[in-house]
C-alpha cells in the first residue's frame, strides 16, 4: 500500500530534535514512534487523512489539542491516555512537554484497505472522536507496540508488529462500538482446516529466511488478517509469530550441530537480522549461546 500519512510536529527551536523517531507499514495501516525530552514547545497537525489512534506517554506542562470544529482540549498529565479521531477530521495543537522523556506512539488505519476484518468482525457504524481515553486491553496492546517500535537494537519481526498493530486497529472499533453493538464472534476462534494447516506450514518452513508478514499468510489461506491470527492460534496454541521464531530456532539447532556453517550465515538463513540479534534470541530461549550450544553439540 501507499505510505500513509505520519503526524507533522514543528519544533519551536529547530535545533532540539526528536531523540528517537521510527514509522513502518502494511497494507491499510502505519505505526510512527516518537520519544523525545524536551522542555521547548512544539506544534503538531495531523491532516485527517485516515483513521487516527494515539497512545500518549506525555506529561504536558501546558499545550492544548483542536479537534477541528470543537473546542480546544488542555494538555496536562497524558501518560496512559489515547486519542482517537476517525479520517475526515483534522487535529491541530502545541504542546509544552515537562523535562521527562516523553514519547507517543501513532497508528493510522484506512477502512477501506481493512474492509474483510471489519466487515468480519463489526456492523457498521459512524465513529466520532474519543479524546484522551483509557482502556486496559487497548492500551495494553499499544504499548507493546511502542516497546517494540523504540528497540533500535531489536527490531521486531514484521508480522509481530503488524499483528499488533492490527490488533489495536480492531480493538478501537470494538471501543467505539461499546454500549450500542457488540462485536460479532470475538470471543472463539475456529481452527484452521487440514489442508490450511499444511499449505501455511510449508510455506513457513520454506521462507523462514525471510521476514515473513502476518498478510502474506492469511492470504495463503483466504483469510483475513485477524481471522487467520485467532485460527492460527487455537489451532498451534501459539500465535504465528512465536511459531514462525521457535521453528528458527530449531532450524538454527540443526545447522549448529550438523554444520561448520559460521554463525552469521545460520542467523542469516533463519531470517534473523544479524548474528548479535540471532544470539540474543537463541540464549534467552536455550541459555546457552550458539558457539556454546556447537561446542556441545
């Protein structure tokens, strides 16, 4: 899909950058990841182009938040707080943060590239904005995502995030539905046929070089993103991206023990993004590194 759009900030004083600033995408959504410690304002618009969700870990010493057409909204102390704006309808604000680390974390979403899940999952409804809410499970969700989007050193896998970020997609049309509608069949999941099973584990087992994404594989099976994740997961009693991990690591096991193969390359060919990230992984699950676990071998 086309990049979406990202929320524009303008600093006050142009030489205080932003610390740590991440963005990715797939199709019909795109996260962005700021944190920053900065006691300067700064302004920030969003243009409205899609549907909008932040997750603020902010302290505001003053600033406020326009959602066009309404009146302005105080800043103040925003950490575990969100915002939701569906598209159409633009934000524009300042804000001067506390001398903390501050950071949000931003998903933006098209419905009409998530129509299969939606349809799925919700009867339709007309969203309006949510402006500095909590929720457990949807916050939850976010700042997992936040964790993994500012690991710099460990970035996360493609279809880890994208499950996450979809996840959240979903979560706040379940919130914006709450009181009136309730989501269809969210509470089970069926699993996934014989013949899904072997086709989606084949196709792992041969592209487990690459970074595999949560799309690619539901539409192996002819299903959409959320649905295929929650079959995925009654059936293997793991979710795809802990599956696709542990059946690297065994792959790494094998190539350790039956080959002088160095230990970049084996990271390589089980789809790790480099011997450092590799053996992180490896010795958090065995306890041994990979030179330790071939020594032993």
């Amino acid at each position: 899909m086309a990049k979406l759009a990202e929320l524009e900030l303008e600093f006050r004083e142009p030489q205080r950058l932003v610390e740590t600033h991440t963005a990715t995408s797939w199709r019909g959504i795109s996260v962005q990841f700021s944190r920053l410690k900065l006691p300067s304002e700064y302004e920030f618009k969003w243009d409205g182009s899609s549907h909008y969700l932040a997750y603020h870990d902010l302290f505001l010493l003053d600033g406020e938040m326009e959602v066009l057409g309404d009146k302005p909204i105080a800043g103040g102390d925003l950490r575990d707080q969100m915002t939701f704006v569906p598209d159409g309808i633009e934000i524009t604000g300042w804000a001067k943060p506390a001398d903390r680390m501050n950071a949000f974390t931003v998903i933006c979403f098209d419905p009409s590239a998530m129509h299969e899940e939606l349809q799925a999952e919700f009867t339709p409804f007309e969203s309006r904005p949510h402006i500095y809410f909590q929720d457990n499970v949807l916050g939850a969700t976010m700042q997992k995502l936040a964790s993994i989007m500012a690991d710099e050193r460990r970035p996360a896998s493609q279809i880890y995030a994208e499950t996450l970020g979809l996840t959240a997609a979903l979560e706040m049309f379940r919130l914006a539905q709450e009181g009136s509608i309730t989501p269809k069949s969210i509470a089970s999941a069926g699993q996934l046929s014989k013949s899904r099973q072997e086709l989606v584990l084949s196709y792992i087992t041969e592209n487990l070089g690459r970074d595999l994404g949560l799309d690619e594989l539901a539409a192996l099976c002819g299903l959409t993103r959320f649905h295929f994740a929650r079959a995925f997961k009654a059936t293997f009693s793991e979710p795809p991206h802990q599956y696709i991990l542990r059946m690297r690591l065994e792959k790494a096991k094998h190539l350790l023990a039956s080959s002088r193969l160095p230990i970049s390359d084996i990271a390589t060919t089980t789809g790790f993004n480099g011997a450092s990230q590799f053996a992180r992984s490896f010795k958090s699950v065995t306890g041994r590194t990979p030179l330790e676990f071939r020594r032993s071998a």
